[in-house]
C-alpha cells in the first residue's frame, strides 16, 4: 500500500502541476508515464494482443477490456503468466499508465518480447467510447480509483469502491 501512497503524491503534483496550471489529460499521462515501454493508443493496439489488467482485483471487478486476464500490481507475480508464450502480443494497461509500465518493464526483462503499454490506460479505452466488461457483460461502471484520479475520466459510470 505505501506504493499507492506514492502514487498518489505524484498523481497530485502531475493534476495540479508545480505552478497551479491546469494539465489535460494527455499532459498528464505524457508526464506519468516514462516511455520504458512501447506505448499504443486504443486504435493502434496489435489486433490478436492479450490484454493484461495491472490494476487491483477489486478494479477489475468492476469493469476491464474484454478479454483482459487479471494480473495485478502490487501482488503481480510473473510465474503466473508462464503458459503464455514470449512471443505473444500483449497490451499491459491499469487506469492511466503507471502502473502497467512498471508491470511493462518486469515483463520485458523476463524475456516477453511483444509488450505495449495502453496509452492512457482503461480511462482512455472508455473515454473514446470502447466496451468495458464485468462477470455480467457489458457495463458503463468503471473504477476511478478516487475522486482526484476520476477527474480524467470524462465518461461512464465511476465507481469508488
């Protein structure tokens, strides 16, 4: 929990900026996000990609790409993902970026070969109108994380649980 803590501290110097400047999303995500690994918006993810969900499980539950296998953040365990070969195309993403370029990074190092980074994460997936899913089917609630991270999400249902 002291990573999230962290997190926070940054997300709060990147929303508000050092010198009280309003940041649009993008500004945003460009600031949060280093670039270690390859990053793709939405439209020019690799089409057969397996989507990797960095968030936590209470995230995920309630909303995440289809298809999106759950791999988490702070209990990520790599041997988790050994049947997948390292060849296969995946898209790693959590709620901007972050996270899923730290779980980017280990992957890479582990010898994954195809690894992308979702440009702006789940918030970007659903502000352009994409599907989101749950155990139910399709749905409009996204997790927002807290009220300052669902700031940057401009559409459907946030959810603060």
């Amino acid at each position: 929990m002291k990573k999230f803590g962290l997190i926070y501290l940054l997300v709060l110097f990147v929303a508000f900026g050092s010198c009280g400047q309003s940041k649009n999303f993008e500004d945003m995500v460009d600031e949060l996000v280093e670039g270690s690994v390859p990053l793709a918006k939405p439209d020019s993810c690799p089409e057969n990609a397996l989507y990797l969900d960095a968030r936590e499980k209470a995230e995920f539950d309630v909303s995440h790409i289809p298809g999106a296998l759950y791999i988490g953040y702070d209990d990520f365990d790599i041997h988790a993902l050994d049947s997948i070969s390292k060849k296969r195309e995946l898209v790693v993403y959590c709620s901007v970026g972050y996270r899923s370029e730290k779980i980017g990074e280990k992957l890479l190092e582990a010898g994954y070969e195809n690894v992308t980074n979702l440009y702006g994460g789940i918030f970007l997936w659903v502000n352009e109108d994409r599907e989101i899913v749950n155990d139910e089917g399709p749905t409009k609630r996204v997790h927002a994380y807290n009220y300052l991270w669902g700031n940057w999400l401009e559409k459907g249902e946030k959810v603060y649980e």
